[in-house]
C-alpha cells in the first residue's frame, strides 16, 4: 500500500514503547516479534520507559526527560504499548508513563473534559500485555482485560487508532516466544506496513455504524415477529413500537459491551 508523503517523508516512525522492569523478559520478546514484522523501509525505536525518571509537569519548571519523550511521540506514526499485567491490571512502569503524558497528549475544557489535539489524534496504536496465568484462566477471567483496558482509554482519548493487541499467558518461567506466537506477533507488526499514516477512518467508521444498526434492526424484527407468532396476535401499533425499541436497546447494549468490554485478546 503506498504510503501518504508528509513534510517530505514517505515512511513510517514506529515507536515501541517497553513499560516493563525487565529490559529483555517476555514483554520485550514480545515487543521485538512486533517490531520484526515491520518493513525495513520504516524508521524503528524503541523507547524504555525503565531508563527514565518520568514525572508530571510542573508550571515554571523544566522537564526536559518528558519534553524528549513527548517529541518522540509526536514524531512517531505508530507507537506500540508492550506492559506486563501485574495483580490483575497494568504494571506501574506504563501506569506512570500514561499518567504523566495525560496533560500533554490531551486539551482539557473549563469542565476539564479531555479532548484530542492534531498532534496526536489519528495517529495508530498496538497493545501488548502478558501474565503469569494460564490460557485458560485467563479465558474464564479475563486478567489481561484490565490492562489492555486502561490502555485503550488513555490512547482512544487522544484520539489514536487502534491496529491490534497481543497477549502472553502462562509467562512464569518462559524463556522464548513458541513458534506460533512469533509468527503471530510478527503478523500483528505487518499491519503497520499497511498503514496510512493519520487516517482518521471517519467514511469507515460511518459504514460500519451503518451496518450494525441495519443487523440490529434485522435481528429486533426476526425477534419480535417470533414472539407474534408465539403469542398468535397481533399487538397495536404502540406496542409493537415499544417492543422494537426495548429489544433493539437490549441489542445495542450487549454488542457495545462486547466491544468495548469484553472482547480483548486472552490468549
């Protein structure tokens, strides 16, 4: 896919962003699988988050480890977050670093509503976590979601676009990727070869909403005609209003929290 030249650059800057206090376990196999599935023609750095003391902003003082580190993330197209998942949420290497961007990624309103601004909306993002559980415990409980969670919140806030996550479980006493999970990270990686660089997928997002709604109303009336079949009657037109909307709603509400909620890579 040919990329979009911006200020004379026909390449990609690709952040990976290390949130661990191990600078070579799993999280940072797993942040290189990644990285390997970029192509050479893209510009790759990586950032760990361990080699500096991140702090807040203060009015009237210098800052010049968050003033790099910022500039770092306004040049990069993509930025890659690779944490492990610590007591069921997100390590407090990341945790700090989200924190301390929060007042630069964002515009904050008199309500102190946070806000997008151009320099970081519509760029794109990948997440990745790991735990110490296994495959299925973390199938049945989720203890990933958490952290691809809090994330996901901090970077869609700012208006990024998310490519994909990846997870690792059963991290206790790993000392390689098996096989199939680097070729699936790697894969992951590939996507952002095919990325145009701020695309903000507003005509996409505009479809898909389309199509949702178009399956929900499909879905509400296959239901409501079957409990009219069941019921052998006819219901008024009130009635068959309200019980379109009430299904409709009930719908529309498990498919957002699906989405939103639940469905986070656990395996």
């Amino acid at each position: 896919m040919k990329k979009v030249t911006l200020i004379g650059r026909d390449f990609l800057k690709v952040l990976g962003i290390l949130g661990s206090h191990k600078s070579n376990g799993v999280t940072r196999m797993m942040l290189d699988a990644v990285l390997n599935g970029v192509e050479a023609s893209n510009e790759v750095e990586l950032l760990n988050l361990n080699d500096y003391q991140i702090k807040p902003r203060i009015p009237g003082e210098d800052n010049p480890t968050l003033d790099l580190i910022i500039e770092k993330l306004k040049t990069a197209d993509v930025w890659i977050l690779a944490a492990p998942t610590y007591w069921g949420g997100l390590s407090g290497v990341m945790k700090n670093f989200l924190d301390c961007i929060r007042q630069e990624i964002l515009r904050f309103d008199r309500k102190g509503d946070p806000h997008p601004i151009p320099e970081f909306a519509h760029k794109h993002y990948i997440t990745l976590t790991n735990c110490y559980v296994g495959k299925a415990e973390n199938m049945l409980t989720g203890m990933t979601d958490s952290a691809f969670r809090t994330m996901d919140k901090a970077m869609t806030t700012a208006g990024l676009i998310k490519l994909g996550e990846g997870v690792q479980t059963a991290t206790y006493g790993l000392k390689q990727l098996t096989d199939k999970k680097q070729a699936e990270l790697e894969k992951l990686g590939n996507k952002i070869n095919r990325t145009q660089r701020k695309d903000d997928q507003t005509l996409k997002r505009y479809i898909e909403l389309f199509f949702i709604v178009a399956a929900m109303a499909l879905i509400t009336m296959v239901i409501q005609a079957g409990i009219l079949k069941l019921l052998g009657q006819a219901l008024s037109f009130w009635t068959n209003y309200i019980s379109f909307v009430l299904i409709f709603f009930i719908l529309l509400a498990i498919t957002l929290h699906f989405f939103t909620v639940v469905k986070h890579r656990r395996k």
